[in-house]
C-alpha cells in the first residue's frame, strides 16, 4: 500500500473516507490534518507517515479495516490507512458512550418504545397507501422488522416502564406497586434487587 | 439503537399547490415533510431516518420574494435508528467471506465482523461456509450474533452508514432466540 505524506489521499482501496469516530484526546500525535479532536463531525482523512509513526494513543483508538485487507490483523500493521492500536497497552474495554455523541435534539428510545411506534404506523400503512402522495421512507420496513425482533422480547412493557419511571428503592416496593408480578414473587425477588442497585446507581450518576 | 429526535425543518411549498381552500394547506405541508423526510433516508448525526410521528409546530409561512413559495417552519418528532461506538446490537449473517463476516442490523448491510475479531473461530470452507470454534458454536448464514460496536463510518456519497464490530468482549457470540 502506499504511504502518504501531506495532503495526498490516503484512502483504502475502495475510496472510502473514513470519518472515524473515535473518543481519543491526544492532543497533536496525529499528523497531517487530523487535528486530535474528539468529536469533528466532518469526515477526516488520517494520514500517516508511515515509517514514523507511533501514535500515542490513550488506547481507545482502534484499527479499521479495509474492507479486503484483513490479512493481519492490524497491529503494527504497515498500510497507511489504518489507524493502529498502541502495540504496548492493551487496550480498555469499550465503554458505550453515547451521551457525548448523542445530538442535542435526539432522545435514546426502547426497541420496544419503537416497535410500538411503528407498528402504530404500519397498522395505518393501509390507508395512508391509498394517497399516492405519501411516501413512507424506505428503510422503514427493514426498521420494523428489527424493532419487532429485539422489541418482542419484553411483553410485559409496561411494567417495564412503571419501574423505571417511579426508580423503586427495594423490591418489596416494585411487587406493591406493580401487582402483577407478585405471581412471580420467589422468582424475581434475587434479580430485581440486583436491578435495583444497578437503577440506584444511575440514579445518583443522572 | 432507536432515537426519537425533534427536528426543526422548512418546508417550501411552491406557489401551485397553493389552494384557494385554506384547509389543504396543512395537508400539503404534511405531504411535503413526509417527502423530504423519505428522502432524506439518513444523516450522519442521527442515523437512518424511519417514520414520523409527531408534527409539533407549523410556524408562520413567509413568502419568498422570486419564487412565490411560501417557506413554513416546522417542528416535528422522527424516529431514526443510529449506531453507537460501544453499543452491543445483534445482527443478522447475510455474507460469510473467508475473512470475516457480514452482517446485517435493520435498515444496516454493511456491518463487518472480521475474522480477526472472532476469536477462537476458525473458518470452515465449502459451500454453506461457516465460522466455527470449538465448543462447535457456529456463525454462519442467518445466524443471529451479538457484537459489540467499534466503529462506525457515514459514506455521504451513497448516504448510508457502515461499522466495524466485534466479538471480544464476555457474553458476545452467537444467540439462540427464544
């Protein structure tokens, strides 16, 4: 593969850009443009002098592949278009945190917040085909057909809700206030206490 | 995961749809949100773009000086459908290549799952090839599997998302669904 220096590409052969969203801070290891911020929402082109670089990355960056270039697995690995992961440290768990790159106007919603949702629609698909001027978007169908997969999975939604939304202490508290499961007493009391601590601690972190 | 996004849009409605009868005004501004929403198909910030649901506000329309259009603001709720570095989603095998696989999450094709990424799971040519570890656990065509999210790519040309993921992690791998 070719190395670059400057402003040539160095895209992967299949001439994708890769805007990389990354949640390093490192403050000018990269070169070229790459100006080390962590969340630019333009697409970045990452470039590398290949013979000198040792990124040194607080360890969440990771390699992206090239679609055809998987041969070795991307450490110390010598094409130019791959970010490369500090061969020194191995790196820290992946944490999930959406709450930085989540925009501003956007709210996280259940699967099954959204099966509802769309299914509400679909049940309306039928008169709203009828107007040929309403155009339903296109991934809508494959959108509905996942919520329904992972959003099956909990029946008893609205339970589901009713503990989040009152953030029970114990859960002595959860079978008073939501009576329908107190069949399942002995079962649940072991996990819902342990849920319970969980809730209890994003309450306090919220 | 799913977002419920509100979203402040202008809609231009051109001076022929213009109705002398005030009431399918709102109508057509429906109709045209309900276009550009469909085709706007996806953004990088959030997501693909499924349904509407919500029209909130329809503000004052100001016309516009050359063309006659009146231009209406309005706000709206959506749901879109983005992924997250970090998040753990389950996706569908549609593709198994000696290198790794490809899978498919909603309205996502391209989620690649590198065969570097799988450990313990060795390639097993032939003609339903398949991924396979010891415990003869296997990941092969329409198989359901959990992975974890590394990294996420937006291709403005063709306005879609791809992602890099991954099975490192505890409780990754295949799932029978029940």
């Amino acid at each position: 593969m070719s190395d670059k220096g400057g402003k040539g590409s160095s895209l992967p052969p299949k001439g994708i850009k890769s805007s990389l969203k990354s949640t390093t801070s490192n403050g000018g290891s990269f070169k070229g443009k790459e100006d080390g911020s962590t969340k630019s929402k333009k697409g970045r082109k990452v470039q590398f002098d290949s013979d000198k670089v040792s990124p040194k990355s607080s360890g969440k960056t990771e390699s992206l592949f090239s679609k055809g270039n998987t041969g070795k697995g991307g450490k110390g690995d010598n094409t130019a278009s791959t970010v490369k992961k500090s061969p020194s440290k191995p790196p820290p768990p992946l944490e999930l945190k959406v709450e930085q790159e989540l925009p501003k106007n956007a709210k996280c919603i259940m699967d099954a917040e959204a099966l509802q949702i769309l299914q509400g629609i679909q049940d309306q698909m039928v008169i709203l085909s009828e107007d040929p001027s309403i155009k339903i978007p296109a991934s809508f169908d494959r959108g509905l057909q996942y919520a329904k997969t992972t959003g099956n999975r909990y029946t008893d939604y609205q339970s589901i809700c009713v503990i989040a939304n009152v953030g029970p202490e114990t859960a002595d508290e959860v079978f008073a206030l939501v009576p329908s499961l107190k069949g399942k007493k002995e079962k649940l009391m072991e996990p819902l206490k342990g849920v319970l601590d969980e809730l209890a601690k994003l309450k306090q972190l919220a | 995961m799913f977002l419920n996004v509100q979203l402040p849009w202008n809609v231009i409605i051109p001076a022929e749809n213009l109705d002398a009868k005030g009431l399918m005004l709102q109508r057509s501004i429906i109709i045209r949100l309900l276009d550009e929403f469909a085709s706007k198909k996806a953004t990088k910030e959030l997501g693909y773009y499924f349904a509407l649901t919500t029209l909130d506000s329809i503000g004052e329309g100001k016309v516009r000086q050359h063309t006659g259009d009146i231009l209406f603001p309005v706000v709206f709720h959506g749901i879109t459908f983005n992924l997250f570095r970090g998040e753990i989603i389950e996706g569908v095998v549609h593709k198994v290549l000696k290198h790794g696989v490809f899978l498919r999450c909603g309205p996502m094709e391209h989620i690649y799952l590198s065969s570097t990424k799988m450990p313990d799971y060795r390639y097993v040519p032939g003609e339903n090839p398949v991924f396979l570890n010891e415990k003869l656990s296997k990941i092969g065509k329409d198989v359901v599997v959990r992975v974890i999210v590394l990294a996420t790519m937006w291709l403005e040309v063709e306005r879609e998302f791809r992602a890099l993921v991954s099975l490192e992690g505890d409780f990754l791998g295949p799932v029978s669904s029940f």
